[in-house]
C-alpha cells in the first residue's frame, strides 16, 4: 500500500493543479433567485427567455421533462440524488459487486445498502421524490400537481393514456390514475434487475418510437440483467446500452451498444433516431438507429463482428457532460428554419446550450458543423440536464440549478451539494405567432387526422398516439389519404404511416406507392411498418426484395431489421439477407463514392453484420438454402459471411464447399481471411489456405489481416501456414517490422538463424521487434539474448530491450541482469531502464521491488513510467 501511495503522489505532483482542476462546482456559495439568474442569460437576437417554474413550484433538482398529448408538461424532482451502494469503493468492485449478489453478501453492510437501496427503487420503502404535472403552461395561472410521491430518483417519464411509465434505479414500471383524481394510485412493475451503482448512468431517456416499442438509454457505469416480468424474457445490460420494450411489457431487446453515457436521445419527426456522448469524443451527436456501435467503457459489442461507428467530427464542443438533445423539427412554425438539422444540446459543466448542424446524407455519410453556442449563463449555478421542443414551439430546459453537478469529483455526501432549488425556463423566438394549444386527448378523428398536418413535430406524434391509443378505427380511410399525399409534407405522411400501423391497417395500393416514394425516409418508415403490416410471408418478401437495393443505406438497413424483428423465413426471404451480405470494402469511413454503388466500407460492414444476426436465427432454413438452386446465383464472397451464421461445426465444414477460387492468385478480402483463419480445424479448409497463405504477393496482406483481427483468428494452425510468408517478409526491408510484429503475436515458429541474423540490424526499431519475436521461442533463442543483454559494446537502448525480453524469458537470469545495470548506470540512464521495464508487468514489478528496497530513487521516476508502474 505505501508503494501505491506514495506513486499516487507522484502521479498528482506531475500533472499538477491545473490538470484536475474541472468545471464542475461553482466556486459561489449562495444560489440566485430565478429573477436575479434571469438577468445573465446569453441568447440570440430575436429570443427571449422566460421563466416556466421553480423551486416556489415544488420543483426540486428536475432531470427529465415530458409533454402530454394534452399539452401539460411532467417532470419530477431528485431529492435524493446520488443514491449509491458504496460510496468509498471503487468503480470496478462496485460493478463487480452489482452483478454477483453473492459477493455482496461477503461484506455485510455493504450488502445491506444494496438492499436498502433496491427497496427504494422497487417501491416496498418510500423515497423522497415526486413527479410533478405542469398545465396552464400557455396562459392563466399556472399549476403544478403531484402525480406520485414516496418515489426515489425517477429519472424518466413517458405519459401514456391515464399514467405515466417511469424509469427508477433497477426499475421501469407504469404508474396510473384508475380513479381520474389527478394522482396516481396503482404501480405496474414491467422490467427489473437494472444495475444501480452509479446514479448518474442508470437507465433513463424513455421515448416512445412507433411499432409499440418504448426506447431508452443506459449509461456505462452500472451492469445487470434485466427481465420482463410478464414473459420471463431476458436480455443483459451491461455497460453503455440502447434498449427498448415492447409496451404490452412481453419483449425486452438490446438494440445499441456502446459510447459513455447517453443523457441525450430522441427521435426525430422524420423517424430517425440520434443521441450525444456525454463526454463529446468527437461525438459530440451521433446517429443512434438500432444495430449501432460506439467504442466505449467496456467496448461491449451486441456480436462480436458488429462494426464500430466511426469518429463523426474533430470538434470539440466543451464540458464532460453533454446531456439532454432537441431538434426544432416544426415547419414553418416556433423556431425559424436557418434551426433545421441543428442539435441543440444541453451542457450542465459550462452553462450553456451548444449548437451542431448534422446531417445524415443518402450515401449514409454524416455532415456535422460546430456552431456558436444557442444559449449561455453567467450564472454558474445554471445546469442544464435536458431540453425538449413544446407544443408552442418553444425549447424548454430543465435546470438541475445546483452548485455541484458533478458526480464523482466530490463525495457523494458532499454538504454543499444543493437539495433544494431548480427551475424549467422557456426559449422563445419573438417573431413567432401565437397559437392556442390543443388538447388532443379531447380531440375527435376529424381533428385528429387534421392534426397530422399540423406544422408543429409534437401536435403531429400527439395526434398519431391518439389515434394508435384509442384504437380510432374511423381514421383508417382519412389517415390513408394523408399518407397517400405527394404534395403533403415527409413528416405528416410518416405520422399518418405510423397512425395506420398503430391500427394494424394494410393497404396495399398505399404500401407500394409509400416503398416506392422520393423520399427516403418514407421508403424507410413503410419498409419497417411491414414487420407487423404485411398479411403473409409472400408479401413481405416481395418487398424486402426491392429494397434491398435501395441506393439508401437507411432502407436498407431497415429492411435487415425488419426481417429480423418478423421472425419468419423461408428460402426467398434468406436470398434478400445474403444479398446484403456484400464484399466488405477497404476503410471504415462512411459513405461511398460514385463508383462504390451501395454504400461505403462503413454501409458494407453495418449490413452484413445486421445481414448475420438475422440469419442466426433461421439456421435450418439457412442450411437448406445454402444448398438449394436460390444459393447458385449469389457470389462465393456473401455465401461465405452467410455461413458463418450456422453452427460451429456446418460454418468450418463450409468454407471448401463454397470458396471456388483455388488460384492462390486470387486475392481474399479481410472477411474471407477471417473465414477461413477461423476454420482451420476442418482438413479441407487447411487444404486451401496453404497455397493460399504462402501466396508472395498476396501473403503479406493476409499477415496484415491477421494482425489486425488477432482476437478472432489466433490459433496454431494458423502460426504454422503464416510462417513461409513471415520468414520471406523477414528479407524484405519493408516489411521485416510487421512480420516480426506478427510473430510475436502468433507465435509463429520461424527459424532461430533468421531472428538472430536481425540482432545485427542498424535500425533500433527492428532490433527491438526482432527480440519480441524471439520471445515467440523462448528456449530457442534464450542465448542470443542473453548475450545481447550483456554486450557492452552495443547500444543501451538495445541491451536495454535484450534484458527486458531475457527478464521475461528467465526471471532469475533477468533480475541479476537488472542488478548488473542498475550499478553500471548513470541516474538519467536509469530513467531510461525504467521507462524500458515498466511496459510489462514483470518489469515493473520488478521496479517496484527495487524501488521498496531503495535501490531506486522516486526521483528516477517520471510521470509516464510512475503510471504505468501505478
């Protein structure tokens, strides 16, 4: 522990104040009240700002905000805000801990707090929190009312008919008024088992998408298993996740991975689905459409070939917890159109609201611009956590209003964190005209279907959840008109889409003309609609068939995920999934170029991963196709990726049935590398890749391939057949480095004489790959090295090298070789030695060692070694 200690001070000394100094707590101690905070707004000319409600309301630390179909406005208060099990332990025990309950029976108390707290979230002990309706928002006196209380950190709510659902801790359930007295009066619990030991991360931003499904976030802190309690159904949320339920409660799906925390998300008028990056690594808004993969904590993949996304932007737009997300999708109406495609996104760390016009392109490409700030705050204390368009067309915001906001840089029990204090404030633009909001709940079908056209995005989802709750069937022939409409908006002949799916109504005059219009969203919107729409499997199919080709990316990823999502194939239905299972192209960028049909390197990848795990779930119907007539037109490339969707025996046995192209000449992609390197165990797959492999042109590429995907294809097999080309690579003085790399890495068994003659090389850099190689043969090679280590004659940096990789090797000869350094050396040499050692846990282990008996001095350290050794 005094080692830990005293390399944690190190550490902290060199990277000095500056560097952990964060914006996160205001340095003020007295709040302001909402009139004296009014006064150090920032806004564009033509905006004004208002007050809506505060803390003079009842309204205490509010998250999340939520209009009605009846235009009121619910929220909810955080009291009890951070509510963790472990407040001094570390967060990955605590994860540990969230998904082993047996462990946390080990420490008692702790175990017992993880109870408490789990009581709290599941309702059998009152909490301290409320949600809170808001009407008369437009006019008259306004009104707040408790909808439920003795709740505990709600951090999402989605109104539905008489109720709300809600999303607590390691719940989601539905809470309704059965009695019409404004209050709530029965808990329906839907989904449990969600992690809890980070508040900030828990699961939250509910949105209702069309299909029935209600979508939601998770950040990356927090891990559990999560069950539907009407089915039993399962499904793991570990980690950053997007997830969604089915409203019945019966499904429960992970349907995105990846980035930090997610505290912005929401779907577009126009169907399309986006999110932020609370830590903005270049992702500052990013598309969020289901099957999507984002690196981050954890790097957690839905399958194990499922594609990252790549960076979308080189901006920064500031802070390290970029929140809530809105776009003004009102036409013509609220905000004025220069706010079209702009992402409005709210930043609790500096204050403000930023601004980045994104754009997703037919080609899938994204076109992202950092624009000046919306909205910013002299007032510190101004913590915006969520913004959300109104029916007025104005931008409300959520204000945490707190001198701290941050969850982890200070203690959870910090004195000074504000519990009693936050207000909601309105943007609006002056030169908006004013509108009588309608109740839609009171609303008839004619004023319903009328409302489909409406300008304003949240009259429009209003109107179709009307129609879709209520079950109005009388809208069928009006909602079909609208739809029918060419001259009619994208986004009014979506929502009337959406209105005709939510009644199970198929027209199939109307399905042909929406899969056939000019605007690709509505290609997209009716190719999903099918999952529930189209009355049989003929149907579907003939459907799926054409789009498949669309030239957009986003219909044609729909068309994978319905097929998915229906859950029903045969032959015909098979042929659509390895049609889009596509060559790969080089790259990872998006978008494709004039002579790349069919979306670029990104497109390609994304498809056939969704193409894949739809496969996975017909592999008898897979197995029939792959050796039917459908099968003999397809490309030996997509029946290779769609053999991989069989089980582990029928996928290695297939690849000598399908790759025709014996000619070593003939070059594989990366994709087929894979295949094959992953099916080695089956003789005639090992037949083919010899030649293959040893290929003097092509083989270098396939080295490349191999130490690119070394976590999928590492295996002996594959060190054997690589080794002609690696000991070839190894004359080549371009390609020595990567073929000692590649040795290293698989282990390859290439002869000692060709390693040892590289000891010899000028160049540093080989040298010191040439004895990570040798390392592959240990025993082999144990006196070269030995002797390099000792050799006083040669460079420190490569005796350096030779007795970090102969420690490694021989610990007892590595340690006596240490000692011999360690008092021929000069004090800035050693540094050197240290910097060399700590890069492997043997070595810094061994400067630890050294350094607890004195040997080293701290001063030896730097701050680079001093972490890694830490």
């Amino acid at each position: 522990m005094k080692h830990n200690f005293t390399f944690s001070l190190l550490c902290m000394a060199l990277l000095g104040p500056a560097a952990l100094a964060k914006k996160t707590h205001s340095q003020r101690t007295e709040a302001l009240s909402p009139q004296e905070q009014l006064k150090s707004f920032k806004l564009p000319e033509g905006y004004v700002i208002e007050l809506v409600a505060s803390e003079q309301d009842g309204l205490i630390n509010p998250i999340d905000m939520a209009f009605d179909d009846a235009g009121r406005l619910w929220t909810q208060t955080a009291r009890m805000y951070p509510l963790d099990p472990g407040n001094d332990i570390g967060w990955g025990q605590l994860l540990k801990l969230m998904a082993d309950p047996e462990a946390q029976k080990k420490d008692p108390e702790l175990h017992k707090e993880f109870l408490r707290i789990k009581d709290l979230y599941q309702g059998r002990a009152a909490g301290e929190d409320k949600i809170l309706i808001i009407s008369n928002l437009y006019g008259g006196e306004l009104k707040t009312r408790v909808f439920a209380d003795g709740l505990a950190i709600p951090q999402s709510i989605l109104p539905y008919k008489s109720g709300a659902y809600v999303a607590q801790g390691s719940e989601m359930f539905y809470l309704e008024d059965t009695d019409g007295d404004g209050a709530a009066d029965k808990r329906e619990p839907i989904l449990t088992g969600f992690g809890y030991t980070d508040s900030h991360t828990m699961s939250h931003t509910l949105v209702r998408g069309p299909g029935n499904w209600i979508h939601f976030s998770q950040g990356a802190l927090n891990m559990g298993e999560v069950t539907a309690l009407k089915s039993g159904a399962k499904a793991r949320f570990d980690y950053s996740k997007i997830g969604r339920f089915s409203m019945d409660g019966e499904k429960i799906e992970v349907i995105g991975s990846g980035l930090n925390n997610i505290w912005g998300f929401w779907m577009r008028a126009d169907g399309e689905w986006w999110g932020t990056e609370a830590n903005d690594f270049g992702m500052s808004i990013v598309p969020m459409e289901p099957g999507t993969g984002y690196k981050g904590i954890g790097n957690q993949r839905i399958r194990p070939y499922q594609p990252w996304m790549p960076i979308l932007h080189k901006f920064r737009v500031g802070g390290t917890g970029i929140s809530g997300l809105a776009f003004s999708d009102d036409q013509g109406a609220g905000f004025p159109a220069e706010w079209k495609d702009v992402a409005l996104l709210a930043n609790p760390i500096t204050s403000t609201v930023n601004a980045v016009r994104i754009v997703r392109n037919a080609d899938g490409s994204v076109k992202a611009q950092h624009l000046p700030d919306f909205l910013s705050c002299e007032d510190d204390w101004f913590r915006p956590v969520n913004i959300e368009f109104g029916p007025d067309g104005c931008l409300y915001i959520a204000d945490w209003y707190n001198k701290i906001v941050s969850h982890n840089e200070v203690p959870r029990t910090h004195p000074e964190r504000d519990k009693s204090h936050g207000r909601i404030w309105r943007v609006r633009y002056t030169g908006a005209k004013p509108r009588k909001i309608p109740d839609l709940t009171k609303a008839n079908v004619v004023e319903l279907v009328r409302s489909l056209g409406s300008p304003f995005a949240w009259e429009k989802r209003a109107a179709t959840q009307q129609i879709t709750d209520r079950g109005l069937k009388d809208a069928i022939v009006p909602a079909g008109k609208v739809a029918a409409d060419e001259s009619a908006h994208p986004h009014t002949r979506i929502h009337a889409l959406w209105a005709l799916e939510g009644l199970g109504h198929y027209d199939a005059t109307l399905m042909q003309q929406l899969l056939g219009a000019k605007n690709s969203d509505i290609r997209r919107e009716a190719v999903r609609s099918l999952v529930k729409l189209a009355p049989d499997l003929k149907t579907f199919n003939a459907a799926m068939a054409v789009s498949i080709n669309d030239a957009n990316p986003m219909v044609r990823a729909a068309v994978l995920r319905a097929i998915d999502e229906r859950g029903e194939a045969d032959g015909h239905t098979l042929d659509v999934l390895v049609t889009a299972s596509r060559p790969e192209l080089s790259g990872d960028h998006m978008g494709g170029r004039e002579d790349q049909l069919l979306g670029g390197p990104y497109e390609r990848k994304f498809e056939r991963y969704l193409a894949r795990m739809a496969m996975e779930q017909f592999a008898s119907q897979l197995s029939t196709y792959l050796g039917g007539e459908l099968s003999a037109r397809q490309p030996a490339s997509n029946l290779l990726w769609a053999s991989q969707a069989l089980p582990e025996k029928e996928r290695n046995a297939s690849f000598g049935k399908i790759w025709k192209h014996k000619d070593p000449a003939k070059a594989m992609d990366e994709a087929t590398f894979i295949i094959l390197a992953k099916s080695l165990d089956n003789p005639d797959a090992e037949k083919i890749a010899r030649p293959l492999l040893a290929h003097a042109v092509n083989g270098p590429a396939y080295v490349r391939f191999a130490i690119k995907n070394q976590s999928q294809v590492q295996s002996p097999q594959l060190a054997q057949l690589l080794s002609p080309i690696l000991a070839s690579m190894l004359g080549n003085p371009e390609e020595k480095i990567i073929a000692l790399d590649a040795i290293a890495r698989f282990k390859a068994p290439v002869a000692s004489d060709k390693l040892v003659a590289l000891l010899n090389d000028s160049d540093a850099k080989v040298i010191t790959a040439t004895l990570k190689a040798m390392q592959a043969n240990p025993m082999e090679n144990l006196a070269a090295i030995e002797a390099l280590a000792r050799n006083t004659t040669v460079d420190l940096g490569t005796r350096l090298s030779a007795s970090h990789s102969l420690l490694q090797i021989d610990g007892k000869k590595g340690h006596a070789q240490l000692d011999a350094l360690l008092g021929s050396l000069a004090e800035d040499e050693k540094k050197r030695l240290i910097q060399e050692f700590s890069g492997s846990k043997a070595g810094a282990d061994l400067m630890l060692a050294r350094f607890n008996s004195n040997v080293i001095p701290l001063s030896a350290f730097d701050l680079s070694s001093a972490q890694r050794i830490h």
